[in-house]
C-alpha cells in the first residue's frame, strides 16, 4: 500500500471514475482537489464535504501547484496544461495506475478496438464458475479502485487506450489484445500507429501476451516475453476448424466445442470465445469451466443480439458497433436467406469509412442511413442507400418493406451521441421500435 498522506494530489474529472478516486484517497488520508471542465459535472451532489472544486475549466495554477494528477481518461493528455504539468515534473497518472499499485492479485487485462466486453464478461464467468472470487471491471462495471473494497483471487480489467496511456506499473498475469482496428482517430492525430502505441502497453510486464494471428497490429513492436499464445480464424493455437459435422473450436490441438453448441453467433464471437479460453488457460481455469461457460453464454445486450423476430424477420441489435470495424465483423458474421436490411449512422469520430464500401456492394442489401454522418455513410454506394435525418424514421420505413428471411441490422458503425445518450440508449430505442413498428404493420 503506497502512502500519499502529506501530497497535494488534484483529481480532474468528476465521473464515476473521479468519485472513486476521491473516496480512494480519502480513505487514505487525503483530501484531494477536483477539477471538472464541464460547469455542473455529475456525481456533483456526491462530492464529500471539505474536498475544494473547481468547475467549468482546467483550473492550471493548482496542477501546477500539486505533486500528483490523477486524470480521467478522457481528458486528453495534449490539454495545454497537463503538457505544462509533465514539463514541470509533475506526474500524471489515471486509476488504473492506482489500482496498480494497490494490489498483488494476478490480474487478466483485455484490451482492443471491439469485442473486449464480452471476452471480459466470459473470463469472468468462467473464473466464477470455477468458485474463484472476482474482480471485474475498469472500463466496464465498477471502476478499478471500487474492486479493491472486496477479497478477490483474480481481476479481470477491461481497459480503453485512453486507461492505458496513463498506466505503467501494470503486470498482468495474462494480457491481450483482441484486435487494433481504426478508432477514436479524433484523439490520435498521428493516426493508427499512435492509437496502437497505446493498445501495446498492456503487454508490458506480462507473463502471458495473448495476440490475434489475423491482425498483425496486435504483435508486440519488440516481443521481449517470448511466452505468447495465438488466437486466429483458421490460423493460431487456438482457432476455428471445419470438420464434416461443422465448425469447431481447437484449442492447443484439441477439438473442444462445436459451434452449434453455442448461444453466440457469429465468427467475430467464435473468435472472441477462443480468447477467452485462451485467458483461461493461462490462469490454469479448468477447462470443463470454459466449456460451461460459453455454451451457456448469451451474449451481452447491444452486441450482435437478436432482440426480435416476427413472420421470419430478425432484428439484430448492433448497437455497440461504434466503429467501421465492428461492422465489418458483424456483416462477415450474419446468415441471411432474403435482404439484409443495414442500419448506419451518427457521429463517426473522423473515421474512413471506405472500408465499408466491399460489404455494402454484396447482393440483396439495402442501406439506411440516419445522423450526423449520414451523407458521408450514403456516398459508400448511393445506389441501395436511402437517407433519413434519425433512426426512427429509417425503422418505419423498413418495417413497411421486410419479408420473410429478411434481416434487419442496428451496426451503424459511428458513436450515437449526436442523437442518443450513449450507445445503450440507441440500442434499446431500436428494439422498442422494431417490436412495436413490425408488429404493426406485418
């Protein structure tokens, strides 16, 4: 446990992960600062007493006055004043690095551009199923330092690219990252190489590294650990194998589940469950745990879910996809009989979306697209795209032309927050919709 009684400490960012800071140094004798740019942050109403804020800019003077920042991730690191900060010698560190620092408990840290979630989710599962107590969270759930409240003899840690920019002391027992795809490009200027630095400082210290064989970004720039273990399609010590009985999970040369088998769907999920097991395997979770655990699975809600089926219609919700990578994995993992119906839009955070274009040009599909980006999404093939300003008037309108073995798909491969509170908001306004609009005109 590292002492920080006597230090001027600032906090900047009063989200749930900021509040957890708070408590986090009050517990350790410590009251903080809080800095917050927005004018009435939330968690406001929960700030403890005596703790001195400072809302609607970044207050300089006191960064510079303090020996410590604690920042949140998403504030970015090229603000003005944290460069005047690290130029003064000031530290400047997140809650994962915190957490770090807090505990010896082995620790699974999962990182990458889509599918991270549920890979976190499964490990979990398996560990618990296994009887283990766990700790899950990070950029999911609870945050990092709320875990340390209860015994556990695993973490499980979900972490963004922004978490791990400020993270240096971490060493995970097993690390991975799932796949490195172009994403939040508005915070990386210097493009994908940048975003991908980021990505590979999860390997840093870890005893195990788990990489993609298919996504040559994953591979460690200089792979000192030598002690890695490959996840890929057709390729990798764990991977899909086609048999006369259908398509299998192979892991280290062993046939151990057969896809059928699964709730999941979709050859981005099959790959997610064999990194999973990979995790798991290097944690020395029993294997018979695993196999319970991904047959039993579900999926988690607004990722590739099936939310509602009518008259031989399915409504896949997508929601999560808020990259044009995520999408691509989606279409690559969809069966369909009749028209694909597409849903695409909102604010795509800078991306190229030309990627696109191959997936948008296969037969049988139609595309809708709705918010801000939606002229830049239409221009991929004008000639089986249809404009709308909003999702909703895109679900009427396809809800009047489906027929049986159609499928319609939420994957709008953009971040919803220029029309819907988050991505979870847009997801559920398209099932309420898709479950009340195609019952009503079907």
């Amino acid at each position: 446990m590292n002492n920080y009684q006597g230090k001027k400490i600032v906090i900047i960012g009063l989200g749930v992960t900021g509040l957890s800071c708070i408590y986090f140094f009050i517990s350790r004798g410590v009251l903080p600062r809080v800095i917050d740019t927005r004018i009435t942050p939330p968690n406001l109403l929960n700030i403890p007493k005596n703790i001195h804020y400072w809302f609607g800019s970044i207050n300089t003077d006191w960064l510079l006055d303090s020996e410590l920042i604690i920042s949140s991730p998403g504030i970015n690191l090229r603000h003005p004043s944290l460069i005047a900060a690290a130029k003064a010698g000031i530290e400047i560190i997140g809650d994962i690095e915190l957490f770090c620092r807090e505990t010896k408990t082995p620790i699974i840290a999962i990182t990458g551009s889509n599918g991270k979630s549920t890979v976190t989710c499964l490990v979990s599962k398996i560990a618990r199923n296994r009887g283990w107590k766990v700790g899950t969270g990070g950029n999911i759930g609870l945050p990092a330092l709320m875990l340390l409240k209860k015994p556990a003899q695993l973490y499980v840690l979900e972490l963004s690219s922004f978490q791990l920019e400020t993270t240096t002391s971490l060493r995970a027992t097993a690390a991975t990252i799932l796949n490195i795809t172009e994403d939040h490009m508005e915070r990386y200027p210097l493009g994908i190489e940048e975003y991908r630095s980021a990505k590979l400082r999860i390997y840093n210290n870890a005893q195990i590294c788990i990489v993609n064989s298919d996504d040559a970004l994953t591979m460690p720039k200089q792979l000192k650990n030598k002690n890695y273990r490959s996840v890929g399609v057709y390729t990798g010590d764990y991977h899909l194998k086609k048999q006369k009985n259908g398509t299998w999970l192979q892991a280290q040369g062993k046939l151990l589940l057969n896809t059928d088998q699964l709730k999941l769907f979709g050859q981005h999920n099959y790959i997610n469950a064999l990194t999973a097991l990979a995790l798991a395997d290097a944690v020395n979770l029993p294997r018979k745990h695993s196999k319970h655990v991904l047959i039993s699975f579900s999926g988690l809600a607004h990722r590739f879910q099936l939310v509602h089926e009518h008259n031989g219609v399915r409504w896949i919700n997508d929601s999560k996809a808020t990259n044009v990578a995520s999408t691509i994995a989606a279409l690559g993992g969809l069966r369909r009989t009749g028209v694909l119906w597409l849903l695409l839009g909102g604010d795509g955070k800078s991306a190229n979306f030309t990627p696109l274009t191959f997936h948008l040009h296969t037969t049988n599909t139609r595309v809708y697209c709705f918010g801000r980006d939606r002229e830049e999404l239409a221009k991929l093939n004008p000639d089986i795209t249809v404009k709308t300003q909003t999702m909703n008037e895109a679900i009427i309108q396809i809800a009047k032309k489906v027929k049986n073995g159609d499928v319609v798909l939420l994957s709008p491969a953009c971040s919803s927050l220029d029309q819907f509170k988050n991505f979870e908001h847009r997801g559920l306004v398209f099932t309420k919709l898709a479950q009340r609009t195609s019952k009503c005109i079907l």
